[in-house]
C-alpha cells in the first residue's frame, strides 16, 4: 500500500493545469496504485493526480461503494440538468457546501494500460467525476459557488486547524524524468 500526502487547498499544484498523459507505463499504473490507495484510505470518493502533487491529467475514483475506477485524460459531455447537492474535497478538509453540477456525464478517456473507456454515470458518480476533473483544469469546488457561498467557505477555511500549514517543500530529481516525476 502506498499512501502519499494530499495536498491541502493554498499548494499551487491545486491551481495548475495538469499535462496530458502520453506513456501509459509502468509509472503511470503506479501512480494510479498510489491515488486509489490514498484515496480510499482518506477515504474519499475520488483523488486527482494534482492532490498528490502530480501534474498529470488522471484520477481515481469509488462511488457507492462499487469497485474503484479509474480515468485517464478524461473529456466530458455533460447534461442540460443540473442538481445541486453537498460536496466536500480532501484537500478542503472538514468543508462542505452546496454546489450545482450537471445531472448526467458522459466521460471519455483512457485506462491506465491505454484502452480507450467511456463512463456514463448520475447523481453522485457524475458529480464525481467532475469534480475530479475540475482538479485536472486547476478548478477547485470553491470556483463553482456562488460569491456568497464562497465567502462563507473562506472564512471557514481560514478558521479550520489545517488552514495556514506550511506548503509541501517539494525537490527536484537530479535525475531525467521527462517532467513525470513521482
């Protein structure tokens, strides 16, 4: 099992626009080990790679208790309906607010080993998804509030016990990592 540290709301690499996988190798089925082992162990309904300091466009999730999945360079098509609904983050610990999300998804991308998948998914699944996929674009469920609800969130924020932790202090490989490092 390899759980590694979420990144916590203030780290710049939430706010960072993940790069595109292009190898699906054997780093990239680690690091999808890695998120699902993180995230159930939270335990979350689904992890991005950004929440773990990995810049690349992938995520996990489990919803309902079904089996964990898994989404690489996901695109989206979503549903005219919206619903609105409670919605947390791991990396927001503790915070919890309404956001509006589009009903229906129709997520495409790939598995790990490169195969291409479709996921359709309601309600929670595809509330999940996008959120997931939000963290992929550098957008955080805070950005979908409306500015009174934001407001509120931020002073909860800065009111938790983990607000004002000092950032990850992260280090360079000396060592060629074609910017994929782990």
């Amino acid at each position: 099992m390899s759980v590694k540290p979420i990144r916590l709301f203030g780290d710049p690499v939430l706010r960072t626009p993940a790069e595109p996988v292009r190898d699906f190798d054997a780093e990239l089925r680690r690091l999808v080990k890695d998120l699902a082992d993180t995230m159930l162990d939270a335990p979350g309904l689904g992890l991005a790679a950004p929440q773990i300091g990995v810049g690349l466009r992938v995520f996990t999730y489990r919803v309902d208790d079904g089996e964990p999945g898994h989404l690489v360079n996901p695109s989206l098509d979503l549903s005219e309906q919206t619903d609105e609904d409670d919605e947390g983050c791991l990396s927001f610990p503790g915070i919890t607010y309404p956001v509006p999300r589009a009903h229906g998804v129709i997520a495409k991308g790939f598995t790990m080993y490169g195969e291409p998948v479709t996921i359709e998914g309601t309600e929670l699944l595809a509330r999940c998804i996008q959120h997931e996929t939000d963290h992929l674009d550098g957008i955080l469920f805070i950005d979908r509030m409306d500015p009174a609800q934001r407001k509120q969130a931020m002073k909860a924020i800065r009111e938790s016990d983990w607000w004002g932790d000092p950032v990850p202090r992260v280090k360079v490989s000396p060592h060629q990592t074609r910017g994929l490092a782990l």
